[in-house]
C-alpha cells in the first residue's frame, strides 16, 4: 500500500493579532497611557507615571502571551494504517507524538463538563483517549469530527477492501 496518499490536517487558533500590529498596537497606547501620565506628572503627581508604566509592562505581557499561543498548532497525519497526532509550536519541532491505529481510531464530540461549557472532540483507540481541537469553536469541531471521521476511512479504501473480498 505504498501509493496511499498521505493526508495531513493542521489546527490552530485564529491568530487575529500580527507582530506588526502588536507593535503597532503597543506603540498606541504607550504615547497615550505615557502621554497622561506625562502630563499628571508634570502638576506633581508623579506616582502616576510609575503606575502607568506598570500597566504597560502587564499589558505588554498579556500581549506577548496571546502571540505564543497564536502559534500553537496540532497535525495529524493519516498515513496508511497509521493517525499520527503531534502537539507543539509552529515553526518549531512538535513537542508531543502519539500514534493510533488508523483501523481502530474512534473519533466522537462530547458535550463539555457543565451545560455551558464547550464540547469536546475526542480520539479513542485501545482503551486510551486523547481531546483535540481546544482553540476551535463547537461549529468547526463538529465539522473536523466528520472530516477525521472521512480520513480514517476513506471511500477508496472502502472500494479497495469490497473488490478484495468478493
């Protein structure tokens, strides 16, 4: 079965920010924040300027993490009997490789812990089980679930093991 074509399916968040326009961003508010601040200095209420440049530093963090986590993905391979499931950054190697059985994979969406909470899509093969999909919506999980559910046995392989049997 070497001329079965490998499918890849990457999921990521919806990185809405750029660098650039974090910087962009940043620079907005630093003149404004540093501009008041400025001012309120200058009539002797100098602890102003501390505290703003304080929120700075927090809201310069916040802004570095969001951007970490826009790069966060997760791939799966389908190879011939093989669902590959890799966890990590982009642009740098997966941090974490698991392997199920392409045959046995169960792939299902479960509603969350509590009413409101967001479903869940699930993997399960062999007794383990492992949830996919954290930064998708209920909509895109729901479509992702029936598209796993397509690769893990696609039609042609369907035809394949009919003609074999008969």
């Amino acid at each position: 079965m070497a001329d079965i074509p490998e499918t890849r399916v990457v999921i990521g968040p919806n990185a809405s920010l750029s660098v650039g326009q974090a910087w962009f961003f940043m620079a907005g508010i630093s003149a404004v924040t540093l501009g008041i601040a400025g001012f309120f200095a200058w009539q002797g209420f100098w602890p102003v300027l501390l505290y703003a440049v304080l929120e700075l530093v927090a809201l310069a963090a916040a802004v570095v993490c969001g951007l970490r986590g826009n790069r966060y993905r997760e791939w799966l391979s389908f190879e011939d009997d093989v669902l590959r499931i890799e966890f990590g950054l982009a642009g740098h190697a997966p941090q974490v490789r698991l392997e199920m059985s392409r045959t046995w994979t169960q792939v299902r969406v479960q509603q969350g812990w509590h009413r409101n909470d967001p479903t869940r899509l699930i993997l399960a093969c062999s007794g383990q089980s492992l949830e996919i999909g954290h930064c998708l919506t209920d909509e895109e999980r729901e479509r992702l679930c029936v598209r796993i559910k397509e690769l893990l046995r696609p039609a042609w392989r369907a035809g394949i093991v009919g003609a074999a049997h008969r």
